[in-house]
C-alpha cells in the first residue's frame, strides 16, 4: 500500500524547505502543473513560470540569496481520494524571519488550501490558495505593500 499521505506532506515541507532556501525555480517546479490563488480571488499565477515571476517580483531575497525566514507548515488534513489520484490538505502555515536590522519573529501566519494530483504514480500540486490571516512586520520580506496580499480579503 502507498504511503500517500506521506507523500504529500513530503511536498508541503519540500515548498518550505525550498523558498527558505531562496530557490524560487525550486518552488516554481513544485507548481509547474498548479495554480497558486491570493485570498478572495478565482485566478491567480499558473504554471512554471507564472510562480516563478511572482516569488521573484515579491520576495525579498538577502545578500546570501535566501529571504532569512523559516517557513513552518503545520496541522496538515489531508484527504485522498477514492480514487487515489486526487487530494486535498489543510495546512497551517507561520513564516518566521531575521535580518541583521531585524530580530528573529513570526512576520505572517495563515492557512494553505492546497489540491494535488497524482500522475504516473507520482504526486504534484494541482492548486494552492493562501489564506494569510495574521500579519507582523512584513517590510524586510516583501517587495510589495502588504495590502496588495490582503486586497481580496
């Protein structure tokens, strides 16, 4: 029997895992089949390239190329499928952060609503919607205003 929902979580902490590392085509690979929606709207970036021009036009990346943040998922729900090549998960998301100006603390806490499918055996995210509820100081990890997140709420 297949472990899916260790598989599954294996893609929620690879996504963290990987934008702490400032690997922005590392997550675009993730969502190469998916789209990644803002609160409130019905469309957002889909595909490869699309993530990856928006972590890349709205992440702060630091002399060492990473955002110097800690990216923690946690509380996943997940849900397969009858048929086994669908899921669903719930998950908590809490983004820590520090700089050299900036200690360490929770800049953002939310939920992820995140579909996946499961092609030729392997499992790959088929949606995510971001679901950010609580914000700290969000000003040494975006590049745009924190309204421009919260617009759709």
């Amino acid at each position: 029997m297949c472990d899916h929902r260790g598989e599954i979580e294996n893609l929620l902490y690879l996504y963290a895992e990987r934008i702490d590392a400032g690997d922005f085509g590392g997550v675009a690979d993730l969502f190469a089949h998916a789209e990644i929606l803002p609160p409130g709207a019905d469309e957002g970036a889909r595909g490869r390239d699309a993530v990856l021009e928006m972590y890349q036009s709205t992440t702060r990346l630091y002399e060492e190329g990473t955002p110097r943040t800690k990216h923690l998922v946690t509380n996943p729900i997940i849900h397969v499928a009858d048929s086994e090549d669908r899921a669903e998960a719930r998950s908590y998301f809490t983004v820590l952060q520090a700089t050299p100006e900036f200690p360490l603390q929770p800049i953002i806490a939310g939920r992820y609503e995140d579909q996946f499918e499961r092609v030729k055996g392997l499992w790959r995210f088929s949606q995510r919607r971001m679901l950010p509820e609580f914000f700290g100081n969000l000003s040494q990890h975006l590049l745009i205003g924190v309204e421009e997140i919260t617009e759709h709420n």
